[in-house]
C-alpha cells in the first residue's frame, strides 16, 4: 500500500510541476519513477527532503529570471527539467531510497540520501544565486584567471556561500526529520560539509572534464549542443564528449555522498 500511495502523491506532484511548465514530459516520467521510490519505500520523511530540493531549486530557477536572461545561452538546458536533468540530481537519492528498503534500520542509507540531495541542492543555488554576483567569477583550477559569469567552473564567494547555504537547507530537516535514527548537530555540519565539497567537485568537473563547446557567431564558450541560441552549430573545444552536465551533476551527488559516508563511518 505504501508503494501505491507513493506512486499516487508522486503522480500528483509530477501532475502539477509539468502544469507549472518545471518538468517537460520525459522529465515528468522521470519524476514519477524517482518519486515513487522515494515517497514508496522512504515514506513521508524521505519525501519532504527531496520536495525540499524539487521546490526551492526550481523557485530559483525562475528567480531573478530577467536578470539572468543573458545567461541562458552558456547553459545546455533550461528551467524545465528533462529526464536526464531528473536522474542526474535525483539518481543517487533514489537509489539510497531504494537500499533503504533493504536497511531499514540503518542509518546510513538516510545520511546517503541527504548528502546526494545536499550537493545537487548546493550546486543548483551556487549556480542560480553566484551568476548575480556583481563581479566576475575565475576559474577554479586558476583563481587568478577571470571569466564570464556562467562559465563551467567557475566559482566566486557569492556563489560558494549560496552553495553552502543550498547545502544546509537539506541538512536541518534531514536531521530534524531522522526519527529513531536520532542525528545530532554534528550530522547536520557533516551533511552541509558534504553538500559543498560535492557542489565544489561539479565545480572542478566543470573547469576540466565536462564537454564545453564553443558558438563561432557569438563568438562564445557554451553547454549547448549541437546547436546554440542563435541557431550555429557549436564545436568542442575541451572535455569528454560524454560528459555533459548530466552526468556532472550526478558525479556531484555521488561526491557528496562519498564524501558523507566516509565521514560517517568514521
């Protein structure tokens, strides 16, 4: 019955993020498999934290939307998730859903599913928030090289305190909420820790192994492929091809839980 339930609430939920123009139709029969699992074999815990990271990502998706306007032709995709945007910040959750049902009283596969949300959310508002910061980002891997605001791998302490802050908007209720799992405060520090080490990862990702393109017309670096805004086809100029934002984003997630279980454990 819980299965049911889960799936039902999933449905509702997906039904009214597709209306809201936040999910396309591959992205909402996404959500619908990963928000099964989650609010199935998770239950009501598991599905506030990832509503948590759904709601507040997409709010700042369409936040300051004219203000980032310029910016959309540096990112591959836009505010309305596909199912590769879904199963790469919603994978690793899910799969720590899904191992709960195998360990249902442990705590690990919770503080597994709390940092892969913590690090996708902290990626989201560092890219979200750190693109209004009124100075230019640098790269990481060259703190003194200056880039474009948007550029893959680029960071500034505008951006890395929206990420931090990203991080701990998933850690307070993942500790709150734990129940007879009882977390303490010093959860909550691991969890955000491990959010923003993940977020900083997709970061480093970005400045050197992601797939980055360049637009001949505008002259312009670029996620688009293989057309850009303007319609020219784009050319690679470093990264892996296979290894688009997606798939960053969900080597973000994994980082974050990496990062948190080794804590944990020790």
């Amino acid at each position: 019955m819980q299965i049911v339930s889960g799936f039902i609430l999933a449905v509702i939920i997906v039904y009214l993020a597709y209306r809201a123009h936040s999910l396309n139709r591959s992205g909402a029969l996404a959500a619908t498999v990963v928000g099964t699992v989650i609010f199935g074999v998770g239950g009501l815990s598991w599905a506030v934290l990832l509503l948590t990271f759904f709601i507040t990502s997409s709010a700042l998706s369409r936040a300051f939307k004219k203000r980032k306007a310029d910016l959309n032709e540096k990112f591959s995709k836009g505010h309305e998730r596909d199912a590769g945007q879904v199963f790469g910040n919603g994978g690793i959750a899910t799969l720590f859903a899904a191992l709960h049902g195998l360990y249902p009283e442990a705590a690990w596969p919770w503080i597994g599913f709390a940092a892969a949300l913590a690090a996708v959310n902290a990626d989201t508002w560092a890219t979200e928030l750190g693109v209004l910061n009124p100075t230019s980002p640098r790269l990481l891997t060259n703190l003194r090289k200056v880039v474009e605001k948007g550029t893959s791998g680029a960071v500034s302490l505008w951006g890395t305190l929206a990420s931090l802050l990203g991080a701990a908007v998933i850690a307070l209720p993942a500790v709150l909420l734990s129940g007879d799992l009882s977390l303490s405060a010093s959860h909550f520090f691991l969890i955000a820790f491990a959010g923003l080490a993940g977020s900083l990862f997709d970061s480093l990702l970005g400045a050197t192994t992601q797939a980055i393109y360049y637009c001949p017309t505008c002259q312009k670096e670029t996620e688009r492929h293989p057309l850009h805004t303007c319609s020219t086809p784009t050319d690679q100029i470093r990264g892996w091809n296979w290894l688009d934002n997606d798939w960053v984003n969900f080597a973000c997630g994994a980082a974050g839980v990496v990062i948190a279980l080794g804590l944990f454990f020790l």
